[in-house]
C-alpha cells in the first residue's frame, strides 16, 4: 500500500440504477473518473420541501483525482434529475499501488 493525498472517493446518490449508470458511463468517458460502481437498492430518507421523504435509490460510488472534482460536478448537474444532487467526496488515504497507477494512467495524469 502506498500514502496518496489526491485520490478520492464521491458518492452521488441516483433514483435508480440506470440514471447513476448513465452519469457513471459519462464521467468515465470523459476520463474524469478511472472507474465507478453502482449499488442498487439503497434506502434513504430525508427532509425535503419541510417532508420526510423515503425512496429507494442507488449510489454511485467514483474513484477520481483531486484535479477531476470540479470537471466532475459540473458533468453531474448537467445529467443528474435531482434539484440537489448529493455528491460527497471523500480522501482516500492508501491504496495498492498498481491500482493507484492504473487510476492515473486511465484519467490522463501525470504524476
């Protein structure tokens, strides 16, 4: 494992499957993410127009460079059907190092 301080993780939840494919397809296209992965069936619940509101959803899950996060949110407002749109993004501390390198060779960058 190697010590990394520019990957992360962004979670995006999506009313279904489909729809976190389809931005995922999109986000990898444009090399803004290495890969992504999509699990369905989530439950949320939340406060939305003074409601408690539940529905299922699934996230997508995005393994991204620091440098891709703008690029990357502006492609999701752009696709996603929600108003606001969750997009959370988290520091990945270590990683293996073939994948670390993988991940930069996919999205283009130059260490």
């Amino acid at each position: 494992m190697v010590s990394v301080k520019d990957l992360r993780i962004v979670y995006c939840n999506c009313f279904s499957s489909n729809k976190a494919l389809e931005i995922g397809r999109v986000l990898v296209d444009k090399k803004v993410a290495a890969c992504i992965n999509v699990i369905k069936g989530d439950m949320s619940v939340y406060q939305w127009n003074k409601n408690i509101e539940e529905d299922k959803e699934s996230t997508l899950v995005i393994k991204t460079h620091i440098s891709k996060l703008n690029e990357m949110e502006k492609i999701i407002l752009e696709i996603h059907n929600y108003d606001t749109p969750e997009i959370i993004s988290t520091e990945i501390k270590e990683i293996n190092e073939s994948y670390y390198k993988w991940m930069l060779e996919v999205m283009e960058i130059q260490e």
